[in-house]
C-alpha cells in the first residue's frame, strides 16, 4: 500500500483509528497506460467498494514509443498534467491508501524510470511499473464478477494502447484460476500509428488481421483453446476502449452510458458489421460519431482490427463486455491486504 509524499499533502488524514481492516481507508486507484490515466476512489462496503470519485483523461503516454524508445516530452506532460489533477482529487477525498502502476509505455520506454521520478518529483505520487503477469491479474480482479460461474473456462482480453493482454481462465476448482497468459506488442497506439487515420482498404485491414493472429496462434493451440470452445466450455469477457465503443454503437446510444455498456453482450456478427462500417469511413467521419469523438477516431480501426483476429481465432460467438478492469483489481487487491494486515496485527497480538 502507498500514499502521496508528505510534501506533497500526504493523505493520512481522516483515518478512522476505532475501525480495522479495510474499514480504516479511502482508497485511490491508478492506471497510467500507454493511452489513457484513469483513477478511481472509492470506499469499502460489505459487497465491494463504492465509487466516490473518478478520473480519466486520454495521455497518449505512449505516442511514439514503438519507434523511437522514448517517452517523448510532450506526453509526458500530458501525463503528469492528468495526474497532478489525479492528486487534487486524492485529497480533497482524503484518501489515505492508494497504488499507482504503470503499464506497457513505460516497460517499452528507455526513458521510462525517468517519467515515474518526475511523476514522484512533480506530484508526490510513487507509481510501480508492472509486468503484463501482474497486469493479467489486476485486470482479472476486476471483471471476475461479470463472468459465469458455471462456464469452467474464459478468455479475457484487453485491448490497450501498447499492447494487448489475453488471459485464460479456469473455474474448474471453484475459484478462478490463471491457466496462461499472453502479451503482444500490439495495442490501438501502436498499430494506429501504423495504419495511418484514412479510411482502410480491404487488403490492408486483412493483412492486419492476419499479422495479430499469428501472435497468437501458439498460444492458442498450447493452450488448446478452440477445442475448449467447440465443447461449449469457454465463454470470453473483453475490457477495453474497442469493445466498450463498439458497444454503445451497436447499442445505438446517444453519448456514451457506461452503465449501458458495463456487463453487456457483444456478438461477433455485430462487431464485424460495425468495424467494416467504420473502416469505410474517414477520420471526420468516425470522429463524428457520439461513442467515438475526436479522441478515439484515429485509434478505433486498430481496435477493430485486434478483436477481429481474436474473434476469428476463437469463434465463441458473443463476449461479455468491461468497462472496468485494472483499477477495480487493484481496489480488491487493496482492501484484501488493508484485511490481512489486521488479521496478522491480531494474531501476533494473541
């Protein structure tokens, strides 16, 4: 567990010294990714957390990352500007127990130790970059509540900026295990900047599609995924900003509704359908629509592009779409050990 530096207003404030276990923190929760910062703050309550307080504002941390090695000056500054406001928020809620990681643009950068010192510099917070097996794992802690319990396995992805993560499951013990776990270098910022923002011939989209498949297959076939499908025993969950899009589409929404899309079905057919829209249309033209805007138009084709290799691959037929993932895991994560460190407290007092 971590908290904001002293200098910078350390959050140690409001704590409820009479209260044990989770019960004695405001929790903030952080994810600097390649393409978005987003916090979340939230409380305990006896069925999980209740959210008092978000944040999230597109960074494009990773804007050129795949080519040149570095985080270039002005993404960091977009980064630290988001969260220096991430920081205002923590306390005026007074959080007093909080984590921050990182993801792919700082594992892929060379200059990545150097942004989180300036982040800590900058505004106190200490941020862990994480490798993709914990970030399997955080984004797991937060969608295991969307999945069925009676299918004894799933596939879960999340498309990111920087890459991509897939993760199979199994609930065959009861309890949701990590059977295996993937990550590509391939992510709506790294292919978007390949692609290019115009609208996308046919045979470019199609080669696309077949270069994310083939990162893949080994996977795939390791792990014997398809047959567990053709059993009926696979269901799949997808977390990202490609699928949560591509479902206030289909869902005809006016703006986006996160409480729409959160926990809705998207089928394949509808995907392909809405893709194949999309890639006719230009850079206007897609930034026009009220689920994609300005920031998300050059970046949903790449994201179009990666779940139709993962549709393809593996033809479940529907999956159950997240708009929640590394955030909700890492506010479980927290609250699990605010618990354990009572209990521990407690026994050695005994």
């Amino acid at each position: 567990m971590h908290s904001l530096d002293k200098t910078k207003q350390q959050l140690d404030v409001g704590k409820d010294n009479s209260a044990q276990g989770r019960w004695r923190y405001t929790y903030g929760a952080l994810d600097i990714g390649t393409h978005n910062c987003r916090l979340l703050v939230a409380k305990p309550e006896k069925e999980g957390f209740r959210v008092i307080d978000s944040f999230s504002r597109i960074v494009r941390l990773g804007e050129g990352v795949a080519s040149s090695g570095l985080l270039n000056e002005t993404a960091q500054r977009r980064a630290i500007d988001a969260l220096k406001v991430c920081a205002e928020k923590m306390v005026l809620r007074e959080v007093n127990c909080v984590r921050a990681v990182a993801t792919q643009a700082c594992r892929l950068a060379n200059n990545g130790q150097v942004f989180i010192d300036r982040v800590k510099q900058e505004t106190g917070i200490s941020i862990d970059v994480i490798d993709p097996q914990e970030e399997a794992k955080l984004a797991i802690g937060g969608c295991l509540p969307l999945m069925d319990p009676t299918i004894p396995y799933g596939v879960i992805f999340d498309i990111g900026g920087g890459s991509t993560q897939v993760i199979l499951v199994s609930q065959l013990s009861g309890t949701t295990e990590i059977v295996n776990s993937i990550s590509i270098p391939f992510g709506v910022v790294t292919l978007g900047e390949q692609i290019g923002t115009d609208k996308l011939p046919i045979e470019i989209y199609e080669n696309w599609v077949e270069e994310i498949s083939r990162n893949l297959r080994n996977f795939s076939s390791d792990n014997d995924i398809v047959e567990k499908i053709e059993d009926g025993h696979t269901q799949m969950l997808g977390t990202s900003g490609t699928v949560t899009t591509l479902t206030g589409i289909h869902l005809a929404l006016p703006k986006y509704l996160r409480s729409a899309v959160d926990g809705a079905f998207l089928g394949f057919e509808a995907a392909r359908v809405i893709s194949s829209n999309l890639r006719h249309k230009n850079l206007t033209e897609r930034a026009s629509h009220p689920c994609i805007g300005v920031e998300r138009a050059d970046l949903v084709l790449a994201g179009c592009i990666i779940l139709e290799a993962i549709c393809r691959l593996w033809p479940v037929g529907k999956l159950r779409v997240a708009d929640r993932g590394v955030r909700e895991g890492i506010l479980h994560g927290l609250m699990n050990d605010a618990d354990k460190q009572a209990s521990d407290k407690e026994a050695e007092q005994l």
